[in-house]
C-alpha cells in the first residue's frame, strides 16, 4: 500500500525499520512492513504472517543443511588429498 497522504506517511515514519509490526485497526490484526524507500507499506494477515514465518524456517533449515554438506565435503576432500600425498591445510 503506498502511502500518500501526510497522515499515511507519519505513520509510516513510525514503524521500526526492517521488522514486521503487529497492528490493530478497526478490531482486525494486520502485520505490517514499512518500506520507506519506496513510501510503501506491505500489510498482510494471519495467514500471509504465517506463511512467511514457514518460508523463513524453510529457508533457515536448507541454509543449516547446505553448510553442513560443505563442512562435511570440505573434510572429505581434506582427508582425500592426505591419503592422495597432498597436504591441503595451508
């Protein structure tokens, strides 16, 4: 939602950056990002709050599991190249 109004654009000047915001209005929750950049808003609901928390965790456990294969491969070519007569610990 872009905010054009004065009012519209001091409340958007009051929201912390880079955090989602829990906001009530007219006896509905909304979740809010404000992009002030942009003088924009980004409103979502229930659902739309909850769908984003699962893409974060999603995103978190491929991001935990990508570096624990490139732990494990970064060992394996290690110990490979001991055994092949490299020394590969600079």
């Amino acid at each position: 939602m872009p905010a054009a109004t004065p009012f519209q654009k001091e409340e958007l000047a009051k929201l912390p950056e880079g955090k989602i915001s829990k906001v009530a209005q007219q006896q509905k929750i909304y979740y809010v990002y404000p992009d002030r950049s942009h003088k924009l808003l980004y409103v979502g609901r229930e659902e739309q709050y909850q769908l984003y928390q699962r893409i974060l965790q999603d995103e978190q456990g491929f991001n935990q599991d990508k570096q624990a294969f490139q732990d494990t491969r970064a060992l394996k070519d290690a110990e490979e190249g001991r055994m092949n007569g490299w020394d590969l610990e600079w």
